[in-house]
C-alpha cells in the first residue's frame, strides 16, 4: 500500500475515532456514575493528530469534532472547534521539538489539552451565548470536573498512540532493522 | 508543510467559527439536529445490543428465580389494584367536588414512554437525548417525568430524537411548592454548584416559612410549561438570605438522572 493510501487510511482512523469518542461520551454513563463527571476523548484525540499529521487534518478533524460534540449538546453550535483546533495546531506547530515517542511526553500533552480546551469552551461559551440559554453555573463541582478531564486526556493520549499504532502495522509491512556490520566485514561462505 | 500554511489553516477556522457562531439560533438548530442524524446508527446499535443483553437475561434465570418473581409481581399487582381502586374513587369524588364548586375539571396526564439515548457530552450542562421526536408528537417545552418525579422538559426536537433539559440545568426553572406549607418559589441549580448533582435550590421563598427537612416539593403549576402537583424533591436544608426576608431552600431531587433509563413524556 502506497504512502497516500496509507495517509487516507489514518485520516478515516481519525475521523472515525472522533465520531466514536463523541458518541461515547454521550452514551456510556457508568463513568458518570461512578465519578460524576464524563470523560472526553477529543482533546487527547487533537493531541494525537498534532504530532502525527499535518495542520490540514488537525483543521478538518476539529472542524468535524467539535460540530458533531456541540450537536449533541446544549453548547451553541460551533463553539468547541476553536479550542479543539489550538490544541491540536499548537501541538502541531511545535511537533519537531516534542519527544512524541515518550509515554510521559504524551501523557503531559494529554493533561494540558484536557484541561485547557474545556476551560476555553468555557470562556467562549459565555462570550457567545447570546440570549437564548442562560450560562452554566460554575462551583467546586467543575474543579472536580476539570481535574478528572485532564487526567483522562493523559491517561488517553499514550493509548491512542499505541492503537494507532496497531492500525498502521496492519497497513504496513514492519521495518527491519539495518545490519550492525558493515558490508565488506560481512564474512562470506562459498563451497571450495 | 510551511509556515504560511499554519497560518491559513488558524484564519480558516477562526472565519468559519465566527461565521458559524453568528449564524440565526433556527438555522444553527438545525444544523445541529442535522449533523446529530450521524449519530444515529450508533444509538439505533447501541440500543439494539441493550435489547439483546436484556433478552439473554431473561433466558438465563434458574425456574425458582422465576417462580420467586411472579409471586412477588403478583403481590405488587394486588396491592396496586387495590390503590388504584381507592384513587378512582378519591378521583370521582374530585371531580364531583369541582363540579359543584365550578371549577374547571381536571384531565389525566396523556403520556409516551421514552428511551433514554445519551447524556450531554460536555460537563457544564444536564440534558438528555431521549428516542421520541417530532414523529411521535413531541414539541418543545413538554414536561418529562418518571414514576418518581420530574425529570425535566423537552428543548429540542429532532424526527426521531428529543433533548431534554433535566431539572438542575440552568435552563429548567420549575415553579415549585413546598407540598406542607404551600410556599412558592423557583427551583434553580444550586448556587455553589456543589459535587453533588442531585442538590438544587428552591429560591424566592418568603423569609418566614416554617420548612423543615424532609418535606416535600412539588410543582406549583405556575406558568404554561409544568403542571401541578409532580413530585420534584425533598427540603435537604433552609437558610435565610437577604437579611432574613427571603429563605432559600437546599433539595434534593427525587430522580437520580445519572440512573434512569426511561422517562414519560407529559402531552398537554
């Protein structure tokens, strides 16, 4: 399989994984039960696009990510592309300084975006209300909240490396590693 | 990729963001309702796999398992009968009452039953994805119930899927009554906005209202959308505010919204 299709192939992995994180955190409520608060995979997932693709896919997937998460909620529309998309763009932009291998790298990323991106949600929301709904009440329950989300966007970014991994190694043959010797040190063996 | 491009990319979206945002409530409505239909293979799945673990669940039981439910099932029916027989009799007299007096008779509650589909993704808000919609006759602004007690009223209607905005949000203020003391208010989220979700307030109370915890609160049936009488919670604790002229009560909602699966829509 050629490098473009290999692209396409990890562009449809984002975008599916976006449309099932959206749809798990609408519909799997035992998290909420048991922690009161629920999880959300977005911002570990724009993590994940920022060090892996380019700024035109983090684009298209906080686009389609934040649009699908504010249809199923009370959010007005549109309002979670834009925080969705500067952690993903600011990942992005600073990928080559980034140890993307390193679990704890992953991890601190993972932390960062689930904090900030609700927090600039937040902010936007009461910018943008306008008059129809009245603004969400902030108390200790949102610590809490915020706390939680955090944790799970680094808990999620080093998994979703490692299942993107596991569909790439699906697509592609596994590198071999180079030979240690040198060529004319090699010994060779022929029939005398 | 070049820098420039980083940068067209962050102009694209914040134009598309800012012409999404400045776009009428009704066309951003049904925006949203259009792009949630994706998601509707998933909860259709999702609900078809909940029925599928319930049928297994109900092959597995042993036959002394069974035979224990249907006794106890038929114990639960006598003695709903025997309620339901005192209430049409409590109910007729009611009705005789108000016919005598001239007030206007009161109708039974026409209700759907409703799947519980989805919660909202986001933390700040408490609403619900419910499996009716304008199909099935469901308009904006319907109360929902349970056999409990309110759960809240309908604020978006899709074809087949309804959001329901849940009581403790802070777009669903209910006027409410304490059933004891028949003191008015409007229960609102609670202030503090406390771990514990299952707290609201009742506000606007008159700073002289004996209310004692436990008792309990009910709508009051003032304005179009709740009617009289659905249970909402109990008084968990009063304090006074505004130099003592006003009380605000702390309750604690009779439904858990976090657990309930099915909830009844309210026709008028």
């Amino acid at each position: 399989m050629g490098s473009l299709s290999l692209a396409g192939v990890q562009v449809l992995f984002l975008a599916i994984a976006a449309w099932l994180a959206v749809f798990a955190g609408t519909w799997c409520s035992s998290w909420r039960v048991l922690t009161g608060v629920q999880f959300d995979l977005l911002p570990a997932l724009m993590v994940y696009a920022g060090l892996t693709r380019d700024v035109w896919t983090v684009t298209a997937l906080s686009v389609f990510a934040g649009l699908a998460f504010d249809s199923l909620s009370l959010n007005p529309f549109g309002v979670t592309v834009l925080p969705l998309f500067f952690a993903g763009w600011c990942v992005y932009v600073n990928q080559d300084l980034i140890l993307r291998k390193e679990s704890y790298a992953q991890f601190v990323l993972g932390v960062a975006a689930g904090g900030l991106c609700p927090l600039a949600s937040l902010v936007l929301i009461t910018v943008f209300l306008g008059n129809e709904i009245e603004p969400p009440v902030l108390g200790w329950r949102y610590v809490l909240q915020w706390g939680v989300g955090s944790l799970c966007g680094g808990v999620a970014v080093p998994l979703l490396f490692r299942a993107g991994a596991a569909v790439r190694s699906g697509f592609v043959y596994e590198v071999v590693p180079d030979n240690r010797f040198r060529g004319d040190r090699e010994i060779k063996r022929w029939k005398v | 990729m070049s820098k420039r491009s980083n940068y067209v990319a962050l102009g694209v979206v914040g134009v598309l963001v800012l012409i999404i945002l400045g776009l009428p409530a009704s066309v951003s409505s049904r925006l949203k309702l259009a792009l949630g239909g994706l998601f509707l293979p998933l909860f259709g799945l999702a609900g078809s796999a909940q029925g599928f673990a319930s049928q297994v669940s109900t092959i597995l039981p042993t036959r002394r398992e069974l035979a224990e439910d249907l006794n106890k099932a038929r114990f639960e029916n006598e003695q709903l009968r025997f309620k339901l027989e005192q209430f049409e009799g409590v109910w007729r007299e009611n009705q005789l009452l108000r016919d005598s007096s001239g007030w206007q008779r009161r109708s039974p509650m026409r209700m759907k039953l409703a799947r519980v589909i989805g919660r909202d993704p986001a933390n700040w808000w408490n609403t619900l994805q419910i499996d009716l919609g304008s199909r099935d006759g469901i308009q904006p602004d319907m109360p929902v119930r349970t056999a409990e007690g309110l759960v809240g009223k309908v604020n978006q209607v899709g074809y087949s899927r309804s959001q329901v905005v849940a009581v403790g949000d802070p777009n669903c203020r209910v006027p409410a009554m304490v059933e004891e003391t028949r003191d008015t208010g409007v229960v609102v989220p609670a202030s503090n906005g406390g771990v514990d979700r299952q707290l609201v307030d009742l506000s606007f109370l008159p700073g002289s209202s004996p209310l004692k915890p436990g008792q309990r609160v009910v709508t009051s049936g003032l304005g179009v959308v709740f009617p009289k009488d659905i249970l909402i919670g109990r008084v968990a604790d009063v304090r006074s505010v505004g130099y003592g002229m006003y009380a605000e009560a702390r309750v604690r909602l009779e439904v858990n919204l976090n657990r309930i699966e099915q909830v009844w829509v309210v026709f008028p």
